[in-house]
C-alpha cells in the first residue's frame, strides 16, 4: 500500500513520489555473547538435542514379536510406544490429554517466567541458535557478517555463503532424518535411507522436516518467533505485574549517553549507550524501549548488560529478569520479594494437577480388551423354518495383550437366545455362550448369528447385552446391541 505526495519539482512542477507504509525488513545481526544464561542456554541446547537425536535410539524389551525401540510411532502396525506405554489408534484421546497437559505446563511457566519457553527451550530457538553458530563459525562475528552482506557477489563471499548454506543443508538433513527415525527401526530405517534404499515417504518425511528447518532456522528466523508464532500474540494474557521477565530500569539507566570509564555517574544514567544488549538480542529487540512482542525472553542482553557494567564498576542488573512491581519498588528504594504463590499461579497448579491425575488414573485403569459390534443390515432379520427370527453381526475383539487370549462371548437379556459363530462351536449345554482365540495384539473378527423364538421378543427391536470375558485375567466387557423383528 502506497501514498503519494506531490512535491515541488525543479522548475515548480508537482512530482509524484511513492513512500511506502511499511517500514523495510531489517536483518538481524546476533552478536556472540557470553554470561550466566548464555551457558543456560547452551546447556538446554545440548540437553534437547540429546534428547532429540538419542530418543530413537533407546532400547526397550517388550517382549517376543514386539518392537524393542523405547520410542516409536509404528504406523504400519497402527500404533506409538513410549517405553512401557502402548498406545493403540482407539486411543487418540491421549494426545489430547497430553497437549492439554503442555499448554496448561506452558501457561503455568509462562505466569511465573514469562517466555522462558521461548528463549530456552522452543525448537525454533534451538535450531536457530545452531544455524546461527554454524553461520558465525563461517561468515564471523555480527560486524564481519554485516560487511560480508555489503561485499558485491564475487569471489569469498560466494565460497563463505555457498560454504554455509551446505553446511545448513547437512544439519537439515540430520534434523529431517532423526525425527524420520521415531517411525520405524532406527538402526535399519537409517542404513536403509543413507544406502538410498528406503522408501519415498522416509525420503519425503527428511525433505519436509528437513527443508522447513532449513527455511525457519536458516533465514526466517525471527520473523517466525513475531509473525508466525501465535504464541507470542496472547502470551500477555498469561502474566502478570509479579512474573519475571526480561526488564529494564530505565528509572536507573537513564537519561542514557556515551561515557568513559573514569566518567561521574552520580548526576546521569548508568546506560552508556553501547547498543550492546540489541546487538546479541536474537530477535533484534533493543529492550530499552520496554518489554516488546519480540522479546522471547533469553536473557541474552542482561549477559551483555552486566559485562559492561563490570568494565565500568557499575552494580550489575541494569538489565534483569524482574517483575514490573519489583522495578517500581527497586525505583522507590523499597525491598523486593518474588510471590510464586498467588491466584494465577495456585489456577494454574491445580489445573495442571487435576490434568496429570486425570491422565495417570486413565492409564492406570485403562481396559486392555475393546469390542466392536455392527448389526447386519441387509437383511435386518430372517425369519428361520421353526419360526424363530435371527439375526447377524459382525463382531470384533481387540486383544491389547500380546499373547493370545481365549474370550468367552455369551448373549444376556434376550430369553430362549440360541448364537452360532461362523467357524466356531457354542459351549456344550449353553447355546448362547462361545469360546473365541484371539491372537495377542490383534483384532480378532467373527461372524455371529443370534437367534430367538417371536414369543422371547420385545416388538420390532428388543435389546440385549453381548458379555466379553478374558478367560485369562477376569476382564469383563459388556456391549449394548438390538435385536431386530418383523412390528407384532
């Protein structure tokens, strides 16, 4: 969008001139920086790529005919493990539990520490701080960079961009190929996509991943964290004048200048105006101007803040992880404290706790034995030659248990019910009871057919209860169903 002005031309004449409404992209240049939550950061690098990388890679025995891989989404087998957890696809439910259990988790941290996720522990924050280290290992510090990007396309510059822009490419790929790891057996699925002889969806999962992390890490960058990320759209929402975040005491620093070390700072601001805490800031935030969108709260600049209030002997903190109404007390020379406990933060401790207790009891009790039944419908009934009236279903048994198991299936509330089964016999003595094998970690399918005399029957539609038992350990199912009939 556009505006345009009419300006006095050389002769007098009125030119037209086009002056943009949106203010240009400004590249981000991080400066190398070192500190106490540098090394925080680092160290989360480390402990989340680990975890990343290394997650595959676990062993875990379940047993005969079981996959050992700790961490697996198997997707032709239809199902996730997590170490001793086995999920099936009827349980989708517990991933909504577990997102419910991570938003309330990042609400509570972000209530406490503001957006502590953000700068420490968000994928984009990690990857982005690798490319950036691979960048600067290539290319140099934040000034060599902003001189390289000056340079005309000729000669170093071409051999440092190219250089760079490979080694971003193999880190992708690493990155593609160890989330493709998580979906099938690590140590094969990886000789079989570096031998080049793996399939086209582990090679199309490596390109998507991959080639977003390329994108994200490489050159979006910060404009995923401010435009992309609806995270830091309501995260206001979330904290309040007693969260810690990235601060300034501006009450302190300012009014801000230009100072040298045998300077008076008694009558100015101990700011001296080295940009420096916007020239590490990842998101080129220059966190004088108050806390801002961009700000993913790394601490980054507090690091830099208090080296250059070390080489000047000022107090450290000029730059701090504070609330606003510690600053307002620390302004009028009144004590700090930091209250954890307060309404938002006991909301968001009982909700978190109400959500792993719902979790861990859904666990804990989950059944190991799903039926699923489906009633003919074509025809409804079939009215046999001695004049009773039968029906069919098709009847389905989810063994959860790995070995196989023997069900007792029997019918309950419809007198004088005879059943058969397709390639199977009822109990001697009780023609409404069967025995059925089911193979362990399977869903077994049977064809039954439920038969009773017109007089046993309720109108055109009498209920009944189809009763599942594992023969093993006790379980008992019991399924609703309807038995059909010609109306009188």
């Amino acid at each position: 969008m556009t505006a345009t002005d009419g300006v006095a031309g050389a002769r007098g004449s009125a030119t037209p001139q086009t002056a943009s409404l949106y203010e240009d992209y400004q590249k981000v240049y991080p400066r190398k920086s070192e500190g106490r939550f540098r090394r925080i950061k680092t160290a989360m690098n480390w402990v989340l790529l680990s975890i990343f990388f290394i997650g595959p890679w676990l062993r875990w025995d379940r047993g005969p005919n079981a996959p050992d891989q700790a961490i697996l989404i198997d997707m032709p087998g239809r199902k996730a493990y997590f170490f001793s957890i086995e999920i099936w696809p009827q349980e989708v439910y517990y991933l909504t539990g577990i997102l419910v259990l991570a938003a309330i988790g990042l609400f509570f941290a972000t209530a406490l520490l503001g957006r502590v996720w953000c700068g420490f522990a968000c994928f984009q924050t990690v990857f982005t701080d690798i490319f950036v280290a691979i960048e600067r290992a290539i290319e140099g510090d934040r000034n060599a960079r902003m001189r390289l990007d000056k340079k005309p396309w000729r000669g170093d510059k071409i051999v440092r961009k190219a250089t760079k822009n490979a080694a971003w490419l193999v880190t992708a790929f690493l990155v593609g190929l160890g989330f493709t790891l998580y979906f099938g057996n690590a140590p094969d699925l990886a000789l079989d996509v570096l031998t080049l002889q793996a399939g086209l969806a582990p090679y199309g999962t490596i390109a998507v991943v991959g080639g977003f992390c390329f994108l994200l890490a490489g050159y979006a960058r910060e404009q995923v964290c401010i435009y992309m990320c609806p995270y830091a759209r309501f995260q206001s929402a979330m904290v309040d004048d007693e969260s810690l975040i990235v601060t300034y005491e501006a009450w302190r620093g300012e009014p801000r200048g230009k100072a040298r070390r045998t300077d008076d700072f008694s009558h100015r601001g101990h700011c001296v105006d080295c940009t420096l805490c916007y020239q590490v800031c990842p998101t080129g935030v220059d966190i004088r101007k108050g806390t801002q969108l961009a700000c993913i709260g790394c601490g980054l600049c507090a690091d830099a803040c208090d080296s250059v209030m070390e080489r000047f002997n000022l107090p450290p903190g000029l730059i701090r992880f504070d609330s606003v109404k510690n600053q307002a007390r620390r302004e009028r020379g009144e004590a700090v404290s930091i209250r954890w406990l307060r309404p938002r933060t006991l909301i968001y401790t009982g909700a978190l706790l109400i959500a792993v207790a719902v979790m861990a009891t859904a666990l804990a009790t989950r059944s190991r034995l799903e039926v699923n039944i489906l009633a003919e419908r074509s025809p409804l009934y079939v009215q046999l030659s001695d004049g009773s009236i039968r029906n069919g279903y098709t009847f389905k048994i989810l063994n959860m248990e790995r070995t196989p198991t023997t069900f007792t299936v029997a019918v309950e509330g419809l007198p004088q019910a005879d059943m058969s089964i397709v390639g199977y016999d009822t109990v001697p003595g009780q023609p409404a009871t069967a025995h059925l094998p089911v193979a362990g970690d399977s869903v077994g399918s049977f064809r039954i057919y439920v038969s009773a005399p017109p007089g046993a029957l309720d109108g055109g539609s009498t209920a009944f209860t189809f009763v599942v038992e594992n023969q093993a350990t006790g379980e008992r199912l019991e399924q609703g169903a309807n038995f059909n009939a010609p109306e009188g």
